[in-house]
C-alpha cells in the first residue's frame, strides 16, 4: 500500500501546486461546495493511479485541489461505500492519500437517517461519537506501522476542539444544529423499522452507510476529524414513510448553505490559528 500512495501522491503533485491545509468529503449536502474552491484543478478519479471511481448518483467522482477562504484545500467530490462492492481499504485509499499530501484535519458529510425522536427532516447533526456496523474494518489485515500504530485508540473519534468551534460557528449564525452519534451500516438498502428501532435501542441518533471507516482510517493516521450529518429521512416510529435516494438528494440540497457557511468558517477559524 505505500508503494501505491506514494505514487498516486507523486501524479497528484505533478497535476497542481497547491498543498492542501485541509481534506473535505464532499458527500450528500456538500457536493456544491466545489462551486466555491477558487484557483481549482479538478481532476476525475478515473485518471487518478489507484483510485477507485464512485458509482453513485449525485457523486460526481472529482478530486479538486484550490482554496477555499483563501485556505489551501483538497475535496472529495464523491466517496466510495462497502455497498459498491469495494473493499473497506480501497474505500480509504484516498484518505490515505490525503494524508500524503500534507492534510492537517479532515472534514466529512453524509445524509442520514434520524432516529432520534427530537429530530427533524433537513436537521443539520454534528457527529460526536459512531457505531461500527459495517461488517468489516478498514485495519483488518497486516498493519502498516508507517501509517499508524496496530491498536489505533479511538477514544476520540471526532475532535473535541473542532466540533467546539462548529457548535460556535452555527450559534454566531443562528444555524440550529443537532449532535449525535452515527451508526453505520452497509446499505444499500434502507433501514427496515425494526432495524431503526434497533439503531435507537443501542445508542445511535442517526444512522446511515459512509463516513465511519474513513474516520477509523484517519484517526489511525492521527489526523483529526470532524463530520456533519443532514438528517434526510427518519426512522421513528410512526415516522417512517417509503424513501428513495432521489429524496434524499432533495432534502441535503436544502441544508447544504448552511453546511458550506460551517465548513467555510471553520477552516479560516482554524488556519489562523495553525
């Protein structure tokens, strides 16, 4: 795997100049954030060595470096998930890779469903904590000591320091926003009600089918993270109605300025301090 970082790290490097101070996963609700990278270069993940190529709708499948408050970023637009049918280290990869390229923090979105009976369709979440339903784990196999220690302490998952500037940001802007912890699990089927009952009886708020292995990778790298949550459907009982994934999309559209004002705001927050 170092040998392939390494050179999917060297193309990336000799595409554009830029070095990137932040790494943002633009999933549902943050997929046009990419309209307010300036001095871009877009480069799809079809030419990137190593890459996998996203094969969602909504999921553009770019890798775009530019700034973005005048910060150095590089984006995700479009993730992988365990449901396409890749394994849970290929799904990683390119965190791997932003890691390589310098990323000092990590900033992720998804869309999922509420099971918390306070919340609302379009709510915004900040993630505090996650369960690992997925049937696999991204550091299964032979450790890589280079990238990070063979039993990665995940007592944080989610960085206490950045979230405590999100829940500032959102008041400074009177932006309501929930917190929470994320169960996810593979997909790609939604959740059964008795699956959400589940996901509420052992301690989820939320749950949905991205972002927890990527963040078990990063924190393995010792990069910190920190995740947001549009809450696009619910799983409460008497609550749930028939979804589809075009819904969804529909519903992370409408939170996605507030989503992008957070994310905007936070890296200038924190590059000032860096």
């Amino acid at each position: 795997m170092l040998r392939q970082i390494q050179e999917t790290k060297n193309f990336l490097n000799s595409k554009t100049t830029t070095k990137p101070f932040a790494g943002i996963v633009l999933g549902t609700g943050l997929g046009n954030l990419s309209t307010e990278i300036k001095n871009k270069t877009a480069i799809p993940y079809s030419e990137i060595p190593n890459f996998p190529i996203s094969t969602v709708e909504g999921h553009n499948g770019e890798l775009i470096f530019g700034t973005l408050n005048n910060v150095p970023v590089v984006a995700m637009q479009g993730r992988f998930h365990y449901y396409e049918g890749y394994s849970l280290q290929e799904c990683t990869f390119p965190i791997r890779v932003l890691k390589a390229l310098g990323i000092k923090n990590l900033f992720l979105s998804n869309a999922s469903g509420g099971v918390n009976d306070n919340f609302k369709i379009g709510d915004i979440m900040l993630i505090t904590d996650h369960i690992n339903l997925l049937p696999d784990n991204p550091l299964i196999g032979k450790n890589i000591t280079e990238l990070g220690p063979r039993f990665p302490d995940m007592s944080e998952p989610y960085d206490k320091t950045l979230r405590s500037q999100v829940i500032n940001i959102a008041s400074a802007n009177n932006i309501k926003i929930q917190q929470g912890v994320y169960a996810a699990l593979s997909g790609p089927t939604f959740e059964t009600p008795a699956e959400y009952k589940y996901m509420k009886t052992i301690g989820a708020d939320t749950v949905g089918m991205s972002t927890v292995p990527e963040v078990i990778v990063a924190r393995h790298m010792n990069l910190p993270c920190m995740a947001i949550s549009i809450i696009t459907d619910l799983g409460i009982e008497g609550k749930i109605v028939e979804i589809s994934h075009q819904e969804v999309q529909e519903v992370a559209k409408t939170a996605e300025p507030k989503m992008t004002l957070i994310i905007k705001e936070l890296l200038t927050t924190i590059y000032t301090k860096n």
